[in-house]
C-alpha cells in the first residue's frame, strides 16, 4: 500500500493530466480478426506521467511518397490503482482490468491524440515486489473516419475537420433547419401506412408502401401519434347550477368563438362557440347557442366552473362531464423478402378527434449520416459519417431537429474538407478521358461519380 500510494502522488506532482478515450467496435471482421468501424464516447480524465523528457519518441517528421508523414511516438505511464478508479470502473474496456491497445489518449498540452500500441505490464520488473503501473507506448492517431462523440469539444472537433465531407445541394421547399451533429435518415426504403377512425377508435390500418430490407425476426416498431390528453370536455350546463356565480349566462355577447377562464379547477383551452343570444346578448343555453368542440381543452375535472370572455364576461358554465382518452398501438408483420406485409391493431385507443398519424421505423437500410454544417440560405448540407448512399428520389429527415428536405444535386467525389488539394478523385473523374480511352470500359470503375442518381 505504501509503494503504490508513493506512485500515485509522484504521478500527482509530475504528471500531466489526459483523456483516456475507450474503443468501441461497431463493426468487427470476425474472420480476418480487423476492426472495420469503431466509435469513441467517453473521455475519461486521469493523470499520467509523460515518459519524455526531449521531445517525442519515434522518427519525428518525414517526407515520403505519400507526402509528409509525422511518426511522433511518446510512453504515458498509469498508475494501476487510479486507472481502475478512473477508467475501468466509469468503462465498458474490450479487455477489462487494463489499458486497451487501440484504445486513445488525448494530450491537451499539445493537442495530440496518441493511439495505444502496446502495453507494457513488467516495468519495472517486480523489484517492488508486483506491478504498480501500466506503461503504454503509444503513437500519434492517424484518423480515418472513426466517430468522436466524446463531449470534449477540442476532441470531437477531430471527426468534424478530417472526417470525409459530402456536399448536399437540396431541392427547394424543405421545412426545418438541420442542426450541427444530429443524425439525418433518408426514407428510401421507409414502410409507410395511414390509419382509419371510427367514432373517436382507430379501426383499421392500411399499407400504402411495404418498404424493404426490414427483417422477419426484429419488426419495426409502429408509432400512432396519441390522442388530445385526458380532462377534455365532453358535456357542461350553466344557471343557478353554477352556485355562487351572479347571472349565468351573461349579457353583451355575440355570435362568435370565445376563449374561458377557470374559476375553479386547473384545466386549460376550451373554447365556447356562440352561435345565438337572446336580446341583451345573453346566452340561451336551452336553445343550443352555447357549445364546446368535443374534447376540447385538457386537464378539467367533473364540477369545475368556467367564465367565457366577453360581453360582461358573466356567463359561466359547469363542467358535467370529461373524456377519458388513451393511445393506439399496433404490431408490423415481415415477410422473409423484408417486406412489411401487415400492420395488426393491438389497441384502437379512446378520444381520437382527428385522424392519427401512423409512423414505421426506418428500415435498416435506409441510410444515415451526420450533420457537419447546414447553410439555409444556399440549401446546402454537408455530411460525415455517411452509412450509405442517399437518393435524389428521397427526403431526408433530421432525427433530432425535424427538418425534412430532399437532394437536388450532388458530389461524392469532392471531399469538402481537404477541398481536393489531398484526395484527388473529383481530379480523376474529371480528366481521365483526356489520360485513358473509355470506351472499353473504366478501369477507376463506375460508382461514385457526378452524374449517377446516388450519393
């Protein structure tokens, strides 16, 4: 206990504080044993010793073929206790009880993030009697399109500026405003179904489109938009039953539509229809001039007491009874095609006053990405983390904000954020009949391009 405590505060005193960045694998070639995709969402702080002292390891700098290539190599160094207390015990770690290699650590003196490559369990080798310390060797990260969704920003900034950017020109007259970092689906192959009421029930539901690549053994979810919220009212009476409130049904009215007060009770938004006054403008309830729109309002309670504003502002009415109402929800069918074949009502829900709206989950093949930037003026979206190709013939819809807008036109070759000047496909594509004869055929291949209907 005291050699480890001894560790502890050296690293303290002459340590640098980092972020560990566990890795998460999304995507993982059980046969060739690679990683494909992975993502990083936690930044944990720990204090660590930097086994440097003239700089950093490794061959420093170096022009290659490629061009210029930066090998920085550094050995940050754990003390076992803390790395358990901050980052095993906050972290779901592939191999728990140790640092990872492949894992990430972030340097904020320098604003480098270092890759861990081996970890080393043996030094200083039991002089002390067992280990006290992980010793990580690490080079400097070379990214390539992993996702950074830590909460660091200067960390998370990394995705945003050497991600690989595609630029979306989209058609006019989308709604909403897509915001920076919330992911955007496409509905290409997006199930879809309307709903059918009957006296305040949905009774049935109808396919419209099946969609495709849904699978047999995990349904989408079937999302029926709900009904006005309970407390609605549904009948009410006015004169002397309103108890101490003088002259019940008021003078000065006219024909119209009036918002109400509660004088007793919680509940808000009726609104009375006056459709016929006696001759001071009072209301004559028994004549049918006074009505409320079924279930209109929320939250009233049986014998609350309302004032309808206007006239002299002296006609009340009595709430006598309110609706009780409560949600549909249903159940998808696939076929072993992936094809949504049935939509089956498990409840028809209570209080409906207008047709709900039915909402399929997207298919697994309906394609995602992040929002970089989105600028409403120019209609222009750029994206990253793209999992697959969107479509001119499609809307895509950001799942966070709501905005909804459809492609208009396209460039996958030009990556936005090295603008041309690193990958040169847009160079490529542009200029290879003036290098090779096509006419055969394109050796480069024919996916990816200015011109094709996806992106």
């Amino acid at each position: 206990m005291f050699m480890g405590n001894l560790i502890i505060e050296s690293i303290e005193l002459y340590g640098q504080d980092i972020y560990y960045l566990p890795r998460t694998y999304v995507n993982r070639d059980t046969i060739l044993n690679e990683v494909e995709t992975s993502n990083f969402t936690q930044a944990l702080s720990i204090r660590a010793y930097v086994n440097n002292v003239e700089g950093w390891e490794g061959q420093g700098d170096l022009l290659s073929k490629f061009g210029v290539r930066i090998e920085d190599k550094t050995t940050f160094i754990f003390s076992r206790s803390k790395f358990t207390e901050k980052v095993d015990d906050n972290a779901a770690l592939n191999v728990e009880g140790r640092p990872n290699e492949g894992d990430l650590i972030w340097f904020p003196t320098t604003n480098h993030l270092f890759e861990i490559q081996f970890v080393e369990a043996e030094r200083p080798f039991y002089q002390l009697g067992k280990g006290y310390v992980w010793e990580c060797q690490c080079e400097l990260f070379e990214y390539s399109d992993e996702q950074l969704d830590t909460g660091v920003a200067a960390i998370d900034a990394i995705e945003t500026a050497f991600a690989n950017s595609i630029k979306l020109v989209m058609d006019a007259g989308g709604t909403g405003a897509f915001t920076v970092g919330e992911e955007i689906v496409g509905d290409l192959y997006l199930a879809k179904a309307t709903a059918t009421l009957t006296s305040g029930v949905v009774s049935a539901i109808t396919l419209t489109d099946g969609g495709e690549y849904y699978k047999s053994a995990l349904p989408p979810t079937v999302t029926i938009s709900a009904p006005p919220a309970s407390g609605g009212i549904t009948a009410f009476s006015t004169s002397t039953d309103t108890g101490s409130y003088s002259n019940p049904t008021g003078t000065g009215y006219t024909v119209g539509t009036y918002t109400t007060t509660n004088l007793t009770g919680t509940g808000s938004g009726a609104i009375a229809t006056v459709s016929g006054v006696n001759g001071s403008g009072g209301l004559t309830v028994s004549g049918g001039d006074l009505s409320l729109t079924n279930l209109t309002g929320t939250g009233y309670s049986t014998g609350d007491v309302l004032r309808i504003n206007g006239g002299d502002d002296n006609a009340h009415i009595r709430v006598v009874s309110v609706g009780i109402t409560s949600p549909a929800s249903a159940t998808a069918t696939v076929s072993s095609a992936g094809i949504v074949t049935d939509i089956t009502i498990t409840s028809g829900g209570t209080g409906y006053t207008s047709v709900p709206t039915v909402t399929i989950d997207y298919s697994p093949k309906d394609s995602r990405a992040e929002v970089k930037s989105w600028n409403a003026s120019t209609r222009e979206l750029q994206v990253i983390n793209r999992t697959g190709t969107f479509n001119t013939a499609e809307t895509i819809t950001g799942l966070t904000s709501g905005a909804r807008w459809s492609p208009e036109s396209y460039n996958t070759l030009n990556n936005t954020n090295t603008a041309d000047s690193i990958d040169q496909n847009y160079s490529f594509e542009t200029a290879d009949d003036d290098i090779i004869d096509f006419t055969e055929g394109n050796p480069f291949g024919s996916i990816g391009s200015v011109t094709d209907t996806t992106i």
